[in-house]
C-alpha cells in the first residue's frame, strides 16, 4: 500500500522540522532550498551530494593525519576548518559545531582529543547523511506521485 501524496508531504514536514528541532540543520539549509526552483529542481540535492563527497574525503584525511606518527596536528586543524566551512554552507549545524571542537585539541596537540572529535563528527555526519537521504527519498517519492513539495 503506498501512502498518498499528502500524507508524504506531510512526512516530509514533519522530518524536515525534526532535523531543524534537533539541531541537524540551521537557516543555511532553508536559504539553499529558497535558491531551488523550476529551472534548477534537484539544486539541494547536488549541493548536499557535494557535500557528501567531500565529507567523506575529509574524515578520510583526518583519519590519515590522525594514524601518522606523530599525528600531523596543522592537516588535522586545516581539514576540521575547511569541514566545518563546507558543513556551514550546507547547513549542517551539528557537524559544524563538532569541527570547531577540532581547534584546541589541535594546538594544544592533543592526540586523544582530536580522535574523540574524529569519531563524534563520524557519528554526526552519518546520522546527517541518514537523514537528509531519507528526506530527499521523500521527495523523490512525492514527484514521483505527481506532487511537488516546494
């Protein structure tokens, strides 16, 4: 039995002020979704796979910097600074706030610090990705039942 259009759009709000509620997203991700329209409809959805992919590179690289002996603290302190800049363009509040916390445990170079903050933005990013795939998901499925939930 699939659920009609109105009930997925009312799932969709219903997800997207969860996501809002709970500190995953911020007003950045509102001012991307107000730059969508007719001639750009999957603009969100590229910006945020961009982010994906860059995600994924830089917890790579932390992760990297972090197994080198001895742990190249000045990387680690760049990647969390360009991570919280992509995660801030994206509006990816939580991850944003956990690439911060990167600062002191860099230039004080604090290894277990910095492996802490590793595994929390992790954590972070993947509840993030988990939940804005499920939130595309929802609007791929509302197009696909002819409504659109701009």
């Amino acid at each position: 039995m699939t659920m009609d259009v109105n009930q997925l759009r009312a799932k969709l709000c219903e997800h997207q002020s969860a996501m809002f509620h709970q500190g995953f997203l911020d007003d950045q991700f509102s001012q991307l979704q107000n730059l969508q329209d007719e001639s750009t409809p999957d603009f969100v959805l590229e910006v945020v796979t961009m982010f994906f992919d860059d995600s994924e590179n830089l917890l790579k690289n932390m992760a990297r910097c972090l197994e080198q002996v001895p742990a190249d603290f000045k990387q680690i302190d760049a990647y969390a600074h360009q991570y919280k800049g992509s995660s801030a363009s994206v509006g990816a509040a939580r991850v944003k706030s956990v690439c911060a916390n990167f600062r002191p445990f860099c230039e004080t170079k604090n290894l277990d610090g910095c492996i802490e903050c590793l595994q929390q933005l992790q954590h972070e990013y993947s509840l993030l990705k988990n939940h804005l795939q499920y939130l595309f998901k929802l609007q791929k499925d509302i197009k696909a039942g002819g409504g659109s939930f701009s």
